[in-house]
C-alpha cells in the first residue's frame, strides 16, 4: 500500500488570499486609470474626443476582463482546494 498524497492546505489558501489581493489591486489601478484616461479625453474635442474616449473605454474593458477573470480563477481554485480537503478527510480514514 503506498502512503497517502497530503497537500499543504495553509500554503493554497495563503496563495489564493495573495491572488485575491493582487487582484483587488488590480482592481484600484484599473480604476485609477480609467479616471486618468477620462481626464486625458476631456481635452479633446469633437470626433478627437468620442476617438479618444473608445480607445480609452477599450483599455479599460480589457483590464477589467482580466480582473473578472482573475476573480473567477481564484474562485474555481478556491473550490478545487475546498473538493481537495474533503476528498483528503474521506482518504484519511482508508489509510488508517
């Protein structure tokens, strides 16, 4: 019989809250971009500023898909640890 795989739970969870973190300071620079990208378009006129402001409301789409998709890769990780631990807890019985 070979001895049981055991993860290191307090390491994953800890990288996945550094993750979450990172992904809420993402979240801020996105934020502060956008109001700069704002400022910047506001000193356009006419079709320089409706120009200015899809390139800008582009940029920021693009950033805040990574954000959500960072959110949503933390979360799914989150459940595969969560499925891990219970799965180690049933084990835990068959080898002893």
């Amino acid at each position: 019989m070979s001895a049981p795989i055991h993860q290191n739970f307090p390491a994953l969870h800890s990288s996945l809250d550094s993750m979450d973190g990172l992904g809420r300071a993402l979240q801020t620079k996105v934020d502060e971009l956008r109001s700069e990208l704002n400022i910047w378009a506001g000193f356009w006129r006419g079709t320089a500023h409706d120009q200015a402001m899809t390139w800008s409301q582009n940029v920021t789409n693009q950033a805040e898909h990574s954000v959500q998709a960072s959110v949503n890769y933390t979360a799914t990780a989150r459940q595969a640890v969560a499925d891990m631990e219970a799965q180690e807890h049933t084990n835990a019985g068959i080898w002893t």
